[in-house]
C-alpha cells in the first residue's frame, strides 16, 4: 500500500525517519538522525531537549528551509496532510509556509522587517494569499492585533517593530503567524528571551489560540516546565534522536528514558529551598560530527550497561502511544 493510502485524516504532519546532515569542513554533522514522530489535528506537540539536541533543525526540516549546502535532508521523509514536501516544488512550499504552515522564532526582531510598520507587514502576509482589498487587511490586522491582547490595537498599527517591548514584539510575531490561518503552528523557543510573567501571557495566549481554532501547535523548547503547562503529548529529543515520546502525564509520571528522568530532576521545584542546588546534567550534548557508539546518551547514563556503548537500541513501544529508544527496555541484549 502506498503512504497515501494509508493517510490518516486527523495525522497533519508525519516526519517519518527523517536524517539531516550539515556537510561542514570539519565533518558530516549529523543533527538529525531518525527521526519519526507525528501531529494530530488541533493537539500541541512538546520537542524538548538540551542545546543542540537537533530541536531548530527538525524544524527548518519541517518548513524545507535548511540551508542547503551546508545542509540536506538525506532521508526520510515529512508528510503533509499525506503528501511528502520533499516532492512538492519551492512556489508550492512557500504556499504552504505562508498560509498553512506558521513558524514563530525566539527573536522576532530578526523575523520582522525593521523598515515596516505593524500594519504595512501583516497586510502584505494576509494580501499576499487572501483575495481582500487594503482596508479589508488593515481591518484583519487589527482584529488580529486585539486577539493576541495588545492594548490600543488600532493606534499601535502605524509603529514599527521597535516600537514594542520584547513581550509586545512577540505577540505581533504570532498575529503575523495567524494571518494565514494556519494549520500548524511551529513555535522554536517563543518565550525564551522573555521575562517569567510576560513568557506566562504568551503561552497562555498560545493555549487560547490552540483551543478557539484548533490550531495544532509544535512547541519547541529546553524548558520541560514549559512542556507540562502546554502539551498533550511530548518528545523528548536527545543528540539527533527522539529518546521518548509519549502524552505528557505518562511522560511526567512514569518517564523511561533515562535521559528524560534527568531532564525532570533538572525543573526547579516549587518547595526547594533558594539555596538548593539545581540538579544538572552532568556532562555535556555531544559533537554530532562523532556522536558515540551505540546508545548516543550512555557515556552521561547513570544507568548505562557495557552494552550501551555497542548497540543503537531500537524505539519500543511499551504501551500505546508511549515509545522509548533505550536497551533497558528492549530485548535486544538476549537476542544477542
Ligand atoms: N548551518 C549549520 N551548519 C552546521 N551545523 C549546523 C547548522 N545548523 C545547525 N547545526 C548543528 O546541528 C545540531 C543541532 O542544532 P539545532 O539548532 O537543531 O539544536 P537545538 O536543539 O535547536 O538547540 P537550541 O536549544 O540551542 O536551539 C547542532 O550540532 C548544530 O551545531
Ligand atoms: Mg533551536
């Protein structure tokens, strides 16, 4: 049967043992590695995992924007709606970016144009794929400004990204993004540069929007805490791997991986004394251009066996839905 047959309604986004390398002077970088995971319609999808775990390049995998060179999908495949976007042709990408595929990025003063007011860039977004005249844009604009809660909406069209605080600037960027109406939100760290209250406004800004349309969300972030407050369902992503995955209860009380058992040691916890140590990671994410053998987490593994160091695990799924990508959990040394 082939893969369209197959298309599940209610799975938006497959991303189906997907490699991409970065071919740089010093090597092959292998930031993404065999990755499988999907979106169903209207749920919020957690990607969390230390800095360079291959978060941002499975994204930019997503929306085909990879550099190429240095960078190329090698293989795999990411499904839409049931049809692989590496077949589809750049003008059918850029349609689907803009008007099905939204992205949100951690700094949005390098995502919006400095030289545009609010108004004149989000006008030309709606023009650009809706039939509607100027005023019937500015008029979207400024609805979309009072959705995502900025005060004063229709004064503040005529100002321009600078104009805004770093909180401000970051719900423009995400009525930017909802001017296509989009299926899919991809949200790369969108409250990291913000401050803890104005990152609480945004994500429960995102959750409203999540349940008014439906919209399904990737949230993309190293801050599991993030993930409890937001997600259905979470990956837990670990040098170019998917570790675990799961729905977030199942994740947060019976993790398996050992890796996401100690990225959950790492949230601060509400009853700690100030002067209690943060538990961290020991060691450190490593260069994906010689990534160790076998299991990549097992030299920082506090329950590592001989065997890890030898064997690439496969993923199990131990209940429905619930997969994880570690020797404790499969069969494999036996069949050895
Ligand atoms: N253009 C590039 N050229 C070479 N290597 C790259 C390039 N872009 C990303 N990489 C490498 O790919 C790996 C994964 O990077 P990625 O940006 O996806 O990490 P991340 O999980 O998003 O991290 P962070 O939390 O810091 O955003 C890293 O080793 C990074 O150095
Ligand atoms: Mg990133």
């Amino acid at each position: 049967m082939s893969k369209e047959e197959t298309f599940d309604e209610n799975i938006i986004l497959k991303v189906d043992d997907l490699h991409t390398y970065f071919f740089t002077e010093d090597g092959v970088v292998k930031a993404v590695d065999g990755v499988t995971f999907d979106v169903q319609r209207g749920e919020v999808l957690g990607l969390v995992g230390e800095s360079g775990s291959g978060k941002s390049v499975t994204a930019m995998s997503i929306l085909r924007l990879i550099p190429q060179p240095p960078g190329k999908i090698i293989s795999g495949d990411v499904l839409w709606k049931g049809k692989s976007i590496l077949e589809v042709p750049e003008s059918g990408m850029r349609s689907i970016r803009g008007n099905q595929i939204a992205v949100v990025f951690q700094d949005p003063l390098t995502s919006l144009n400095p030289v545009l007011t609010i108004e004149d860039q989000i006008n030309e977004a709606i023009m650009l794929h809706q039939q509607v005249t100027k005023d019937e844009a500015t008029e979207k604009t400024r609805t979309l400004l009072d959705l995502v809660g900025i005060p004063d909406a229709g004064k503040r069209l005529k100002d321009y990204p600078w104009q805004f605080s770093g909180g401000m600037r970051q719900r423009v960027m995400i009525a930017l993004a909802l001017s296509c109406n989009p299926d899919l939100l991809i949200a790369d760290e969108p409250t990291t540069a913000l401050d803890v209250t104005i990152q609480a406004q945004v994500l429960d800004l995102m959750r409203d929007l999540k349940n008014r349309f439906q919209t399904s969300i990737i949230l993309i972030t190293h801050d599991i805490g993030v993930i409890a407050e937001m997600c259905d369902r979470v990956a837990v992503m670990y040098a170019g791997n998917i570790v675990e995955i799961g729905d977030v209860v199942t994740i947060f009380k019976e993790p398996k991986h050992p890796y996401t058992k100690a990225l959950l040691k790492s949230i601060p916890d509400a009853n700690a004394r100030r002067d209690d140590e943060l538990y961290s990671i020991p060691g450190t994410i490593p260069n994906l251009i010689n990534p160790p053998t076998g299991c990549r987490f097992h030299p920082r593994c506090s329950e590592a066996m001989p065997e890890c160091s030898e064997i690439i695990p496969d993923t199990i799924e131990l209940v429905p839905g619930h997969f994880v990508k570690c020797l404790l959990f499969t069969n494999q040394i036996k069949k050895k």
